[in-house]
C-alpha cells in the first residue's frame, strides 16, 4: 500500500516520519494528554522508540499496522498520533492521542471518522472499534459523535499507574458508516 494521506476538513493524517519525534514527545510525554491513556508519560528514549517501529510498520508487507501523524491540513506538524491495528476477520482496533492544546475544538472526532475511511473504504473492513477509559467523558462524546456505539466494558483491562483499570468499548460496522 502507498503511503497514507487521508484528509478531512481541518485535519489529515499521513504516515509518521522520523522528524516526528519531538512532537510525539510533546504528546505522549505530558502527563495531562496521556491522564486517560493506557500507559504512563513516555520518555524521549520511549517515543523515539515509537517513532522507530512505527516507520518500520510502514514498511510490512503484509501491513497491519497504521500508526499516523495527525496534522492541521495543509501544516505537515505533528499535533497528534493516530493507529489502527487490523485484527483477523476483517477488523481493526483504533485508538488517538491529540495534544492538550488542541482539545475541545472537535479535532478527535474527525480524527475518529478519518481512521474509519482508512479501515473502511480503504481497507475494506467490517468492524471498527475503540477503548477509553472510564472517566475519559470526552473520548466517550468523541466516539460516540464519530458514529461509534458503545458495546461495554472490559474489566480490568489495563494496569497503569499502579492499579488495573477498565475500559469502555466502542464500534461501528461498516454497514453503519457514512462517509464523512
């Protein structure tokens, strides 16, 4: 497959260059963007880490694995980073991460549709789905204005920051997708 270019209204995301790391870092390494996800502040070594095997991903043939960039249009900048993860059965998993800066302006949401075009009109999938975290209300409204429906939890999904915690879950078909 090329390389991923999808674009949106505001937003587009493209495949993750190796220039990106210091604007993963300020993603992925601040505690209050990273409060609701599965994991704790990311070093520089960690997400350098995550921009090496996210570049190398690309490369896999077959792919399964889309760990992209989440620009403004037209400003190639890093503000946030996006991954689907296909699974068997014609499915993927998603999840985003957005810099705190960029909160609130309904960025996730188009962030959300442009990973369903990629799985659904690009990929071919049938089943899309997320996870946050319980006390994450905004990623359950994000998900839920994409067109998302919540399915359930999983109980103690992830340990993080010393404790296991749950996760809510969420999908969409794709006979239930409409193109954006």
């Amino acid at each position: 497959m090329p390389p991923i270019h999808l674009a949106g209204p505001r937003l587009a995301l493209r495949d993750i260059e190796p220039g990106d790391t210091d604007a993963l870092l300020a993603v992925y390494g601040d505690p209050e963007a990273t409060r609701h996800l599965s994991f704790e502040p990311r070093t520089p070594e960690q997400v350098q880490a995550i921009v090496d095997r996210s570049v190398a991903s690309a490369e896999d043939t077959p792919r399964t694995e889309y760990c992209l960039a989440v620009t403004r249009l037209g400003d190639p900048r890093l503000i946030g980073y996006a991954r689907l993860a296909t699974e068997p059965q014609r499915a993927a998993t998603i999840g985003f991460a957005l810099h705190p800066a960029e909160w609130g302006r309904g960025l996730g949401t188009e962030t959300v549709r442009l990973l369903c075009a990629l799985g659904f009109e690009e990929l071919g999938l049938h089943r899309i789905w997320a996870a946050r975290a319980p006390l994450n209300e905004a990623s359950a409204r994000t998900l839920l204005r994409a067109g998302l429906t919540e399915e359930g939890r999983i109980r103690d999904h992830v340990f993080v920051r010393g404790a296991w915690r749950d996760s809510i879950t969420y999908s969409i078909l794709e006979h239930e997708w409409t193109k954006p």
